[in-house]
C-alpha cells in the first residue's frame, strides 16, 4: 500500500533514514535526508518508488534514493540499486526504468583559464552560443553522419569523435570510463539510427542546458587545484544526454521486457523468468537473458553516442569562444564528465563479500574514490570529481568523491537539485516572461526557444540546491569543493 514504509521509517542521523524491510522487499533502502527534507517533499510516491526497487530479484545492500529523489518512471530519480550478476542461473535483474529514458544523459564541466572581466560583451557571447549551439526538441542543427560514421561512435564514444576532430584526445583521461562503454553488439533499430544521424552536437530541451557559470567560492584547496578550479574563473557546464537516439532505445526496450509480465493478484508476474513485481514499470529480465544482454548492450551504444554527443558540443564551445575573443585565448579544458542515467558493471564489496554488480544509477552519478583504479593520476589521493547542477537562477557545485575507500551508497552520489514541482504544476504557476526578467535583472543572460521550458526549469520548480549538497555531504557520500554561479543559460 502506498504510504504503507512510513510504519518502517528508522532515522539513523541526521542525513539518513531508513526504510526496514517489509512485504515483498528483498532489502532495506536508505533515504538521504533530514526530518525536514523528508517532511517538505515526502508525497508519499517516491519513497514508495524506493520500496518497490527493493523487491528486485538479485539486489544486494540497499536500494538508495539520494537526497535530490523524485518521482520517476518505476524506479525513483536519485534511486541507485546494485543487483549481482552472479546471483542464479541468470544473474540478478536489470531493468530499464533503473537507467531512464535519457540514456547516459550527463554533466560536463568545462573550465577556462579567464576571469568574467576578461569577456568582452558577455550579451553578446550568450547570444552568440544561442544562436550557434543546437537546442530544442528536434535535432535540427546537429552534425549529419553517415551510416558508417555513427556506427563507429556507437563502438568507441568519444574516441571517434576526437578523431572526427570534434573533441580533443587529451578530454578523454577527464571523462567517466574515458568517454567509451564496452560492448560487443552494437546493432541498433533503424529508428533509433534516423534519430541518432542528425542529433549529435545538439542540446535538446527540457533540462537540459549549456550554462556559462563563474566559480563563486572554493571549499577544498587541494582538490580544487587537482580540478583546476580557482575563484573567479568562468567556467561552462554542459548538461545532455543521447537525445532521441537514447529514448529510442529505451523505448523499444522496455517495451520488449514489459510485454513478458502480466498482471497477477494486483502483482506483475513474469512467467518465463518466474519474477514477481509491484509496478509493471520496473519490469527487468535477468542480465544473462537474451532480453538482458540485448538491452545492456543497446544502452552502452546509446551511452558512447551521449558522450560523442557531449563531446561535439565541446567543440563548438571552443569554436565558438575563439571567435568571439577574435583568439584562442580561452584555453577550454574538460574538468570532468558524468554519467547520471547508466546501468555499470562494477565489483563492490557488500556486507564484507566482494560482488559483481550491476549497478543501476538513475538520476545519480558516481563518486570514486581516490584511490580506485580507474582514476587519472591527478586524481589520486584526492577523489573524483562529482558535477551537480543546479538550476539557472541559482548555484551549481563540483563535489569530490572520498580521499580513499568507497562510500556506503556503491560509490554513487546525487546529480543535482531534483524536482519539487511536477511539469505542469511550474508551467501553472510560474510565468516565463517574467521569470527571463528576474534572472536578467541579476545579471543572468538567458535564451531559450519557448518559455513554457523556462517555466518548467525556473528555481521556484527544484528543491534547494545547498541542502541536497549539505546532506549529500554529511551523508558522507562526496565532499564539497567549489560552488559555481550562472552568468548566461541556452537551453531548448
């Protein structure tokens, strides 16, 4: 029953709740928050999300929800779930909905080596990157690739990219998984293809922006300087994902693994695999299944191409900034780039086992520490660096994983502020004419293609930033290093 995990609610401190486990959960699950944070934004149906991904087959540890949860399809955003791909005869679940249907849509946090005073007519450059940067729903203005070309960034991310001359090789040490997923089966729908052929080097709409921002105030001098982040310094975060190319792939999947399960006792039962579910929307296949490596190995194409994707509009960035200062003099470096919508293959140790999990992060990145082996050197000792965005009246933070050892939630932390405010309830209550007016009058320059998207992304719509990174924090998931504030915003 919904509302039914308030009768299993545990504080444990003053950053985390746990919900005991009951009914048909497999584990307990954790809640990132205080009396609060959970008081103003508990409607019941993400931590009811929460308990439900907890009854998967396979999981170990708990089911996560960070401290930007919010209601999502089937799994919540901000849920992190690990299942054990050794668990039966099939390995333990995956499931799409544990992933989203923006595909590896992610964070990149750019860096330049100016102060704000050093930007000539920054109205200028913010109309510049408006009219020059691809947004919107449609892919219009994107690089058209050959059958052959999109193939090959389906196979190597953005390694292909870089030698299409639309990225620089030496990004590539400062991207998660150095911008490539594995992968053997790289065959596509032909949809999915006609969707991914013009989008790349696109932006498109909803959340999704590229936001001119300069570092406000530094927390943690080492790490900063590891990162290459001073205050003062303009820097330029891109948020994106696979665009229709992901959706496609999302789509066609889930609707393959949901079509095996039917509704059983108010349950959602799959005979083939023997799995019972509470919500159709976190249908799953085990990740040995045919339908499991089918949609495992989809997602990676579709993960190489949000890469590429964010990659190409490295580039145009760079282009972009070099005209506009009639040099290239911006010197534009990538400080890190993170998956938040991904299912990884990783070993974590659980409950004193070493385990190989499939680890689903839903609207939640990863937060390695500095001691884990897929780290660049510059980030040893240090941890790697975690990007959360926040919304473009207010701040955005660069977070840094633990010194050493992993943290207790599978090395993940939060990927941003969350929604408060459903779409439609912000397009009800917030106008965006005048929101355009606000953000201009503190000197934040502002484009988008419609207001109706202003309206659905304004500050009034997200929870508070600093306190999902003052819980994320205490939570001890990541530390804070920098606070980043928006000086212009292009978005869809």
């Amino acid at each position: 029953m919904e509302g039914d995990w308030k009768k299993h609610l545990e504080q444990i401190d003053d950053s985390l709740f746990r919900i005991n486990r009951h009914g048909p959960m497999n584990t307990d699950a954790m809640l990132v928050a205080d009396s609060n944070h959970l008081a103003a934004n508990s409607d019941d149906r993400s931590p009811s999300q929460l308990v439900n991904t907890a009854s998967l087959p396979g999981i170990v540890g708990e089911a996560w929800a960070m401290a930007d949860w919010h209601y999502g399809y089937g799994f919540p955003i901000g849920g992190v779930v690990a299942t054990d791909i050794d668990w039966g005869d099939q390995g333990g679940v995956i499931s799409p909905g544990g992933v989203g249907f923006d595909i590896n849509c992610g964070v990149r946090l750019c860096s330049t080596n100016l102060d704000i005073d050093q930007i000539s007519d920054l109205a200028g450059l913010a109309k510049k990157l408006s009219n020059r940067i691809p947004a919107g729903a449609s892919g219009k203005g994107g690089v058209n690739l050959q059958t052959r070309e999109l193939q090959d960034i389906l196979e190597r991310g953005a390694n292909a990219t870089a030698d299409m001359g639309l990225g620089h090789f030496e990004d590539l040490e400062n991207i998660e998984s150095n911008g490539f997923l594995e992968g053997e089966n790289r065959v596509l729908s032909q949809r999915a293809m006609s969707r991914g052929s013009k989008s790349l080097g696109t932006l498109g709409s909803g959340n999704h922006f590229l936001e001119l921002q300069v570092v406000e105030q530094i927390f943690d001098e080492e790490a900063a300087k590891a990162f290459g982040l001073r205050v003062g310094q303009v820097c330029a975060m891109i948020h994106t994902g696979s665009r229709g190319l992901g959706h496609q792939v999302c789509s066609e999947h889930v609707a393959k693994i949901e079509s095996n399960y039917r509704e059983l006792s108010g349950q959602w039962y799959c005979s083939e695999w023997d799995i019972n579910l509470p919500d159709r929307q976190l249908a799953a296949a085990p990740f040995y299944s045919r339908e499991g490596q089918s949609y495992f190995e989809a997602m990676q194409a579709a993960g190489n191409f949000a890469f590429a994707n964010r990659s190409a509009l490295t580039q145009n960035l760079r282009d972009n900034f070099a005209r506009h200062l009639g040099n290239d003099d911006a010197e534009i470096n990538v400080v890190y780039d993170v998956c938040h919508n991904i299912a990884k293959v990783e070993n974590h140790v659980v409950h004193g086992v070493s385990c190989n999990c499939c680890v689903h992060r839903k609207g939640a990145t990863r937060a390695l520490s500095g001691n884990h082996s897929e780290l660049s050197e510059k980030f040893q000792g240090i941890g790697q660096p975690v990007l959360i965005p926040g919304d473009m009246g207010t701040a955005s933070w660069v977070m840094a994983g633990p010194r050493k050892s992993s943290n207790i939630a599978f090395s993940s932390s939060c990927h941003g502020a969350g929604r408060k405010l459903s779409r439609t309830a912000a397009r009800k209550s917030i106008d965006g004419n005048e929101l355009i007016e606000s953000l201009k009058q503190k000197g934040i320059h502002v484009h988008a293609r419609t207001p109706n998207i202003l309206s659905e992304e304004a500050p009034e719509a997200y929870k508070d930033v600093d306190e999902v990174i003052r819980l994320t924090s205490q939570a001890g998931l990541a530390r804070e290093v920098a606070r980043l504030v928006p000086i212009a915003v292009i978005k869809g």
